[in-house]
C-alpha cells in the first residue's frame, strides 16, 4: 500500500506532467491566433489597397454603398 508521501510525489509528477502539456498548448494556440491576426491584417491591407485605387479612379464615386 503506497504511503501519503508516495501519493504526494507521485500527485507532484502528475502537476509538473500536465502542467508541461498546458504550457505546450498555450503555445501552440498562441501561435495559431498569431497566424489568424497575420492572415487578417494581410486581408485588411489588401481590402485597404482596393479602396485606394476605387477612390483614385472612382472620386468622390465611392460613398460605401450609400
């Protein structure tokens, strides 16, 4: 029968084992929103780019749907 200081140890492996595997998450869901916000500010800079060249071409023409 395991003593209360072999559950201890072996609760304190458990901690530093799932603690490992949420740090190792954390990054990788961080690096995955940090793919989305490039994706996103590269649409943005693209959608931006049109813009320009419908108000350079356009004018005044261009009054966002109204």
């Amino acid at each position: 029968m395991p003593t209360n200081a072999d559950l201890e140890t072996e609760c304190d492996r458990v901690r530093r084992i799932v603690g490992g595997l949420n740090d190792e998450l954390s990054r990788q869901r961080l690096g995955e929103y940090a793919a989305d916000l490039r994706e996103a500010q590269h649409q943005q800079r693209l959608v931006d780019r049109e813009m320009n060249i419908l108000r350079f071409f356009g004018g005044s023409q261009v009054s966002w749907g109204r």
